[in-house]
C-alpha cells in the first residue's frame, strides 16, 4: 500500500510534455515541465514547502506560529497549503491586480487576505513588501517567509527541479527557459544543469520589466518580470535572482505571451497562466534557431483555472485590447498617437501643448512622470485627464508654475480595441462620461468621443 503522511510530500517529480502542434516546422525538441501539477497549482508549492519546512528546523516559524508572505498568488498558495497541514496560521498580502481566483483559493485554505495597491513605489509603507514585513513584524509569533530574498527559494529548485529535468531528458536538455519572478526557479534550476551539463539558460521577461532594461511599467503578465514605480528610490532586485546564471534573455510583448497562453490551451491541451505562454513563447523563439540535437525545456508555472476571469476570458481579452482582429464593427482601427502631460507638468506648457500639437484632441491624458516613450502608457498609469478650455481658462487666471496633477479630472472609462462601438457606447453609458480612453495590449492607444462612436455604431449597422 503506498500512503503519503501529507500532501505536502507530493510536492514536486512533474512530467515533461512535448509540444506538437506549436513546434511545426522547428528542427529541436521542445519540451515543457507543468508546474500546475503539483498539488497546489504552480511551481511555488516546491519554494513554499522548503521555506516552511526550513523555517520549523531553524526555531523560526514556532508550532501553531503565523505565515505572512507578500506575494502575487501562487507562493501564498503554497504556504497557505503547507500552513494547513503544518497547524500555522497564515496572512498574505497581494497586490490589487492578482486574479480573483487566486484571492478565492488562498481564502478557501483558510488564509487572511490582504490587498494593497500595486503601483506604488517601493519605499511606501502600504507596498506589499513594506506591508507584509510590517504585519510579520506586529504578529505574536510571525514570521515573514520572504521568498524575494529567503535562500530556501533557489536551493529546493537546484534540489528538485533541475535534476528531474536532467533525469528526464536523459541528459539531453541543452537549453533551459523559465520566467525571472522572484528568480528561484531559473537562478536554482540553471545552476544544476550548468554543473552536470553544457545547458544554456535563458529567462523569458516581459517587454517593460526592469530585469532586461525595460522602464519598469506595469505589465499584465502576473508571477513574472519586475516592476518599478518612478519614485521608487532604492530599486533592489531579489537575492533569490542569480544574474551570472542567465546566460541571456528573450523580451517578450505582454500580446505574444497572452496569446501564446491561449495557443497552449486551444492547440496543446495545456491550460496554463500568462507566465507559462511568456515562456513558451520564448522557448519557441530559441528553438527557431536550432537543431534536431538540441532539446529545449520550458518551465510551465501554474494553471490557467487560477486565471479563468483573465487570459483565458474573452471580455477580459477584448477590454483591455489583446483580442481585436476576429470580429467586424471593431476599434481596432481606431487608433492615433496621443500627447499626453504628467502629473508634475507645468500649467503653462500643457496649455501650450493644448493650443499646439494636442489641439485635435478632445482630452489631454494626465500619466505618471518619468517613463520611457518606448512604450506606451499602461492604463493603471493613467492618473486623470484635462479638458483643454480648462488648462487654457487655468493658464489665464493661475500660475503657470502649478503642477497639472492638481487639476487633473478623474480618468475617462477605458475601451479595448476588441470591443465594437455599440459595446464602447454602452461602457460610456454606465459610466455618464463623453470620452474614454483606447487600449491596445492594456496601454493608451487613442482617445474617442461619444460622438465618434455614435457614428460608427451607425456606419457598422448600415
């Protein structure tokens, strides 16, 4: 009879699965290991048990003590699952942009919820890493697991991971991809196969995140990349990221990795998380280059039930502007560049702006200041927005010197290129606006009056 004490010792030992149909017409195998297999859903059960695990051994975490975690989901999952069968009690702060099905799950094992916002700078005390240590630090017997910096977090994949995957592939494996998050799947993994064999390593990032040079806006892919707020001060990156392992990194769009994402479960039978598309894609772009003698392995993170109400959700897809090409009457035409000021603009230019170069546009988008224009600006970015008579009327009667952020109107309701123009109208409606905001891939693309739309709504049902 084969009995296991606790779930937790099932942890680990997931398969490889070759990919077929998305690798036609590549020479190299390419091969993916589905993380979501382990008992509670992603690649965080191995990083989360061994913390734990370790923590009891060092007297840290005492019997009956209390888990916090900042996390994005999946490793509050796994303490939450270890917490259960440990006797712990657990608090997990997340920030507001997780999926509501991870919020739903980390409830259902008992765990507190907290959320705080996600665009903040690194030194606020609401961050969640601020937060969480705060609570840690305020709790009779708590203990902050701390997978960004906790050693236990690389050391069980260099344990675990890395040699099933050699094991597996027989020693065949010549190229390891997998997201940068915290860095203790790709930092652990890739250190063991570098030891045992000439594996090259490459890490799958998001186009914005700062690990490849990125300006650190938002991105959409959860439990990957890294982001930073402008007034972040002190940008320190995780020790559990071991740079000198990555031998290179391939920069994905947030477009590629969620289409990639429902490519796998539509084509594959793999339904996985955007982390998981952002590092097929990138596995896909490396065997391009290669062989029938190499052999490509894929880290899949988590499963896609945890995201059901976003990459794997239509509505969601077509709001935010990553689904627009199958369907007529669309906006997807309905972009045009769009000048913008930032909060700390000065009155007097955003007037001259107004007159200037925005003089066609019905609204002047106010955004957070110092990102690079080679991305466009990530809604959550957009903070409010002008009507031009007010900043020319403001320009007449108030200094110019005054920060615009000071006068800034809330935002307009954002439309997705995916969405036709009755449905943008409808959004207009419930909100009792006359403009809103165009998103293409979750970032500002245009701007539309509801005057625009009644047309095309008219023109679409001619």
């Amino acid at each position: 009879m084969v009995v296991h004490d606790s779930l937790i010792d099932l942890v680990g030992g997931t398969p490889l699965v070759r990919l077929r149909r998305l690798t036609a017409g590549l020479a190299a195998t390419v091969l993916v290991k589905p993380e979501y297999l382990n008992p509670g859903g992603s690649v965080k059960d191995r990083a989360a048990t061994a913390m734990v695990l370790a923590a009891e051994r060092d007297g840290v975490l005492a019997p009956g003590g209390t888990i916090v975690e900042a996390s994005s989901g999946n490793t509050g999952i796994g303490l939450a699952q270890a917490a259960a069968v440990r006797g712990h009690r657990i608090v997990v702060v997340l920030p507001d942009t997780v999926a509501v099905e991870k919020l739903d799950i980390l409830r259902a094992y008992g765990a507190e919820v907290v959320t705080t916002r996600a665009s903040l700078p690194r030194e606020h005390p609401e961050h969640v890493n601020r937060l969480a240590r705060r609570i840690a630090a305020e709790t009779p017997g708590g203990w902050f697991a701390d997978q960004y910096d906790n050693p236990a977090n690389p050391t069980v994949h260099h344990a675990t991971t890395g040699p099933e995957i050699w094991a597996a592939t027989e020693g065949r494996v010549t190229h390891l991809v997998a997201g940068i998050g915290t860095g203790g799947t790709i930092s652990g993994t890739g250190r063991y196969l570098k030891e045992v064999g000439p594996v090259e390593v490459v890490g799958a990032d998001p186009a914005t995140s700062v690990y490849n040079g990125g300006d650190g806006s938002p991105f959409f892919v959860e439990a990957s990349g890294h982001y930073r707020h402008t007034d972040t001060v002190d940008d320190t990156w995780p020790l559990s990221y071991h740079r000198e392992v990555v031998d290179r990194i391939e920069v994905i769009d947030d477009r590629e990795s969620v289409l990639t994402t429902r490519r796998l479960a539509r084509e594959e039978g793999l339904l996985v998380g955007a982390s998981s598309g952002l590092a097929v894609a990138a596995a896909l772009r490396v065997a391009r280059g290669l062989g029938p003698q190499h052999t490509v392995v894929a880290v899949l993170p988590d499963s896609g039930r945890a995201y059901l109400s976003k990459y794997h959700s239509v509505g969601w897809l077509r709001r935010l502007g990553f689904l627009d090409d199958d369907r007529s009457g669309l906006l997807a035409d309905a972009g045009a560049p769009v000048h913008t000021v930032t909060t700390r603009t000065p009155l007097g230019e955003a007037a001259a702006l107004a007159a200037g170069p925005a003089r066609d546009q019905p609204l002047v988008p106010v955004v957070l200041p110092g990102r690079s224009p080679r991305f466009a600006t990530a809604v959550s970015e957009v903070l409010g927005a002008l009507d031009p008579a007010v900043l020319t009327d403001g320009a007449a009667r108030r200094d110019p010197a005054t920060p615009v952020g000071e006068l800034a109107d809330p935002a307009p309701v954002a439309i997705g290129t995916g969405e036709t123009a009755q449905e943008a109208l409808a959004c207009l409606d419930a909100a009792g606006g006359a403009h809103a905001l165009l998103l293409r891939d979750g970032r500002l693309a245009g701007l539309l009056t509801r005057a625009a739309l009644v047309a095309r709504a008219a023109a679409a049902a001619r």
